[in-house]
C-alpha cells in the first residue's frame, strides 16, 4: 500500500498566509500545505466507498489494504478508535493536539514499536520545526516533507533510526527515554508541563503526587486540580511521600511531581522545622539511592532554590539548603537535567 502525503500541513498549511506569529514568520511561503493524502493512487480520505480490496476501518479513519496493511488517520479532536485486529503499520496523527492519544494507540495494541507514526497536520501550534523534533524524539515519531510517499508494505526493523531522505519511506523512531531525567525551575516556569510532555506519547505511566490534596485552602486546591485535569485520563495517580518503595516496584515509567512538596512533607512527619533535622538527611540519602538503581524511567520535577532571596527564617534556610544539596546530587546521577525557564528548558 503506498501511501502518498502531497501535503502534511494544518488546513491553513503551515505557514499560515498572513500570520505574523514567531512560528508562521520563521518559515518561507508553502514550507507545508495542507494535509492530503492518497492512497494508491485511487483512494482518498475519508476512506468511504472504496474499490474492490480495499476496506474501512475506524469510522473511515482507518484502511486495510488488498495485502492486509493498515493505515490510520487520527486528526485533531478525533478519539482514539477501540482496539482490535493488529497493529496499523502507518499512523499519520495530529500531534499537536492532546499527544497522549499516542500512548492511548499504543495502550490498546493499535500501535507498537513497529508502527510508522508520522506527525502531520502541523501548523504553529508548535513554534519552530527544531521544537516540534524535539518533542518527536520523545515520543517515537517523525516528520516527512510533502510529497513523501510511504510504502506500508515495506519490513521495518525494531528500535531502527528514522532516515530523513525525501520520498523514501522512513523507519519506525525509538523513543529517546532517558533512565532518570531531572527537570528544575522556579514557580510557573512550566516545569511540570515540559515533564508531561516528554512522556505524552508512554502507553503507562505513574504520574507520583507527593504534595497535599490542598483541603482547606482553597488556592492549592486549585493547583492539584489544574494539574490533574491537564494529566492524561490514562495515567495513574500515586499519591506518596515513599518515594524509595515507588521507585524501586515501577515496572513503567514515573513522574514524580515534585520533589520541593515532597521534602517539605518529611520535614513536616519528622518535626524537621524546629526540631532534629537528622532523619531528613537520612530520608534524602535514602532518595539518592533508590534514584541511582531505578529500573523505570523517571522524570522528576523539582523548584531551583538557588536564584531567590534568601529565606528569613531559620527553618526556610534550612529548607532550602536541604532542597538545593538534593537537587545537585540527583542531578549527579541523572541522564538528562534541565532548567526550565518560561517554558523553554535549557539542558545543563
């Protein structure tokens, strides 16, 4: 089944005449155009009233061709079809929208590590191409210029790097997953988002909440509450301050969400603020450990207490002392560390 891409754009292409924003600006006129595609030089989408061999699959999202390949369509704001048959061979998706329904595809079988997912319909909701690769590498998909054609039929090897060669049918990409990755900013840097993001695409994840559910404030309520409904719905939510027992049982990959609420926790079961700080010391050592042998993946996000006043109060110093040496030596034994800074993160 050859799957022709005349264009990979949004409906406006990418970029989108007479916008001035950083993205459409940073591009030449027609670098995408709309998204197209043709299949074997007869069918188009939707896939309704198709010739002979050819039938519809997902609601007309979906294609199996006359030799049994599959292709699937999944542009923005459309669900991801119930499981069923094998995996598609080709996933051409909107992953600008909600990137999670990747790991929603490859959840429900629809979608392995020998599934060609390819990112189309692009337009600047991303802000450069080297922003929207970026992104890409962690979720296990590539980019194609228009006028690719892909072949469906074509034995594609595991774990094999995409080749970026016009008109040739590029490999399935290996997600680029770091064993532990260590992401720190201050207050609204979008630290939490980036770590999110970078593990949209997982098909499990264990999102680790380790701060309060915020009952009687109502402002920190509101916090948790923002924070649960930007998660994916397939996720599950840990809420702990055990870190060490979490790390060392994960068999999927982690998001600990954050390690300044989780330290403030063991000061507050320890008697830390006033009291002997020894056990703090020695809950963080135990950290350390665990971070060193994890088996999972792990993303952390953490607060960067380096660039602040310093804190008026014995105990605030204290607090931020303990954070700060934390932050260093996890970030000794990390793959991937990185400051996020206004939502862009900076790699140390």
């Amino acid at each position: 089944m050859k799957v022709l891409l005349t264009g990979t754009a949004g409906a406006a292409g990418w970029p989108e005449p007479g916008c001035r924003c950083a993205s459409c600006s940073g591009l030449p006129h027609g670098h995408r155009r709309p998204f197209e595609v043709v299949v074997d030089g007869v069918v188009h989408a939707p896939f309704r009233d198709l010739p002979d061999g050819y039938r519809s699959r997902a609601g007309g999202l979906g294609l199996a061709g006359p030799g049994g390949s599959r292709l699937l369509l999944l542009p923005r704001g459309q669900e991801v079809p119930e499981g069923g048959g094998p995996p598609y061979d080709i996933v051409l998706i909107d992953l600008l929208d909600r990137p999670e329904r990747l790991g929603e595809l490859r959840r429900a079988g629809l979608a392995d590590e020998r599934t060609l997912v390819v990112a189309a319909w692009l337009d600047h909701r991303v802000r450069s191409e080297e922003e929207l690769a970026r992104r890409l590498r962690w979720w296990g998909a590539v980019t194609v210029p228009d006028g690719t054609e892909l072949d469906a039929g074509v034995p594609r090897a595991r774990h094999e790097t995409p080749r970026r060669m016009p008109h040739e049918t590029p490999r399935p990409a290996r997600r680029e997953t770091p064993r532990r990755a260590l992401l720190l900013g201050g207050s609204r840097s979008g630290k939490s988002a980036e770590a999110e993001l970078r593990l949209a695409a997982e098909p499990y994840v264990s999102y680790v909440a380790t701060g309060p559910e915020g009952a009687g404030d109502g402002e920190w309520a509101a916090r948790v509450r923002a924070h649960r409904e930007r998660r994916p719905a397939h996720w599950e939510t840990v809420e702990t301050t055990d870190l060490v027992s979490v790390i060392a049982e994960a068999t999927a990959p982690l998001l600990v969400d954050g390690l300044g609420t989780w330290l403030a926790a063991v000061f507050d079961e320890h008697g830390a603020w006033e009291g002997d700080r020894a056990p703090v010391g020695e809950r963080c050592d135990a950290l350390v450990a665990a971070w060193r042998q994890a088996r999972a993946p792990i993303v952390a996000v953490s607060d960067e207490v380096g660039m602040g006043v310093v804190p008026a109060t014995a105990s605030g110093r204290a607090f931020r002392d303990a954070l700060g040496r934390l932050n260093e030596r996890l970030a000794a034994e990390s793959e991937y560390v990185a400051l996020v800074v206004a939502g862009r993160p900076l790699e140390l």
